[in-house]
C-alpha cells in the first residue's frame, strides 16, 4: 500500500519517483546496494530507504538479498524495463525545455579519483538535460589542473585538498569527507614496520595527509608502492603489498577501514573536492559548474 505521503495519479494510484527509479536501475545494474549508492551518490543506507518505500508502495519485492550481491525478482525484472523507458522519456523532456538553447564545449578537469569513480555519473545525467554540450575531459593531478586553468586550457577544474586549505580564493567546495586508513581484510599490511604505503605521486593531497600524519607521530614508513591511479593503488592493497589513506566511500569489502589504535596510527582528518570556473565562459560553462554542485549537493 502507497504510505500517505506518496503522490498519487488522479486515477488514484501511486506516482513513481525518478530518483527512486534511478537508484532502481543502478542497483540492477551493479548488482550491489553499495556499489549503485556510489553510483548516485547516496548513502548506502539513504538506497536501502529508497527501496523500502518502492517495495512498500508497490507490494512486491524487487530484490532477492543475498550477502554479497543481490538479484532482481520476476517483479524487479518487469519494473526494470519500465523503469528505464521512464527515466529515458523524463530526461529527454526536461532537457527540451531547460536547454535546447545551450551549446558549445566545455573543457573540464578533474583528478584520477573523481574522473573515473563519480565524474562519469555526473556527465551522464548532464548531457541528458543538456545535448547540446560537448564536455572535452582531462584528468591529471590537482596541481597540473590548476596550472592548465590559469593558462587558459580549461574552463572548470575539480581539486582535490586538504579541508580548510583552499587552493584559490574563488573555489567553491562541492564534497567533504572523511579520510581513512584502508587495508585488505584479514590483511596484515598494517602490522609491518616501516609500515608499506601506496600511495600517489607528489602533488596529491591524499598523499600528503597520509605522511603528514605519518611524521607527525614519528611513525616509520615506506612507500612501496606509487601510481597516480587509485585503482591500481586498491590492487596493491587487495594484494596485501601495502595500505593507503583513501576517502571512506571508497573502503568496500574486501578492503577495510584500518582504526588508528589497531596499528598506532593518526587521524587523517578530512579532504574537499573544490571546483573552479574562468569567469566569464559562456552559458555552457555555467551550466556545468551548476549541474556539478547541485550533484554533490544531493549526495
């Protein structure tokens, strides 16, 4: 039964929500509540919510849960395809009315992290409303990204920094987040001394809260393992070679948040993704930077 506070058609039934809809298809596709939170960019908990209320307003369940994967019913399969067909339509009718008149290209960076793990999400949902915008992407480090800004090769750049250490005084911060240790499960990584890091090249900000932490306790350490792609540097921790500082969205089973007492280690405190615009760059531009913080913005 639709709770009471479900919209309903003037037929009487229940209206479906997009949102909900969208967080639907992302579990089908990834086959994780954990995996399509990243993927939308909530909570795993604020997901699981979602499709309780969906389930509920509908009478049916949707999902078979197992521990490590869940699975669509016969019921989820037949709403998938509804789903999608109301996703494609709602997407390509607001977009006729919020942006036919906006066009042109966009020249974006953004770090490794972001680029491949949120950014592709974002893109997605910003050229449904907005096809007549070509978004050109380059990822590098933050540093080399604000250096491409500055000399004009891109209009809007995300950074990646310490909290509280803006880069430049007209950065917008969009994220915040927790940065944690992180190992391999049953991993003994952490228990080695010098204990092995991997980490990034110079110039990550991750990198540099993680030694920060590490000299200021005196603890000894040695980097054992360097690439500046994060998903190269979770292999090296599954592989248990080494552990590394990552933002706490990104520790999933088999990695694990490593606590500070269990290996005498400090607190890394928190990181923020920033965003930075050249003034003055048209409508397309605007519409970008705006779309990428109303995302964060509802995560």
């Amino acid at each position: 039964m639709a709770s009471d506070n479900t919209p309903n058609s003037p037929q009487g039934l229940p209206l479906l929500d997009v949102e909900v809809l969208r967080t639907f298809v992302a579990i089908a596709e990834t086959g994780s509540f954990t995996r399509a939170a990243q993927q939308v960019y909530r909570t795993p908990s604020a997901v699981s919510m979602q499709i309780k209320r969906l389930e509920e307003m509908l009478g049916r369940a949707m999902f078979v849960r197992e521990p490590r994967q869940v699975h669509l019913t016969p019921e989820g399969e037949t709403l998938l395809g509804y789903a999608r067909q109301m996703l494609e339509l709602n997407d390509e009718a607001v977009g006729q009315f919020l942006s036919p008149q906006v066009g042109g290209t966009v020249r974006l960076g953004t770090p490794d992290d972001l680029g491949t793990r949120v950014l592709p999400n974002v893109l997605s949902q910003f050229s449904r409303s907005y096809p007549g915008v070509q978004v050109n992407v380059r990822v590098g480090r933050s540093p080399d990204l604000m250096r491409r800004l500055d000399i004009g090769e891109l209009d809007i750049a995300l950074l990646i920094t310490e909290a509280g250490h803006r880069p430049h005084p007209l950065a917008e911060v969009v994220h915040r987040e927790p940065l944690v240790w992180a190992g391999r499960e049953g991993g003994v990584a952490a228990q080695r001394t010098p204990l092995p890091l991997a980490v990034a090249d110079r110039g990550c900000a991750w990198r540099r809260m993680a030694l920060s932490a590490l000299e200021h306790t005196g603890h000894r350490y040695r980097i054992a393992y360097t690439c500046e792609h994060s998903g190269a540097q979770e292999a090296a921790i599954l592989q248990d070679i080494a552990i590394t500082a990552f933002p706490r969205s990104l520790v999933q089973s088999p990695l694990r948040v490593i606590e500070e007492e269990e290996a005498g280690l400090t607190a890394l405190g928190d990181y923020e993704v920033a965003l930075l615009r050249m003034p003055a760059r048209g409508a397309a531009v605007e519409a970008l930077a705006q779309h990428i913080v109303e995302y964060f913005a509802d995560a």
